[in-house]
C-alpha cells in the first residue's frame, strides 16, 4: 500500500494537536487544586482528534 504523503503530514500534525491537549491535561492535573473540568476536556479533545473519519 502507498502511502499519500499530504495524508500522511496531515494526520501527524492532528496526531501533535492530540498531544498539546494530552500536555495541558497533564497541566491541569497538577493544578492545586485540580481542574478536573479542564483535564477530562483536554482529554476528550485528544480523542476527538485521534478518531477515524
């Protein structure tokens, strides 16, 4: 199978977005006190963009 290469950059830069919202869940986690509501939508925002379209 060849790989299309604008396919390929396109879905690691989501694949990097998914990464910064995985970080910045990382960050509200540590918050004192935590911001849960920020961690579980940085958390789902990772997904959203990790899905299959």
């Amino acid at each position: 199978m060849t790989h299309d290469p604008i396919r390929v950059a396109d879905t690691q830069a989501w694949l990097r977005r998914a990464n910064r919202d995985l970080r910045a869940a990382a960050h509200d986690l540590k918050a004192e006190p935590s911001l849960h509501d920020a961690v579980v939508f940085h958390c789902q925002q990772a997904v959203e963009k990790t899905r299959t379209r």
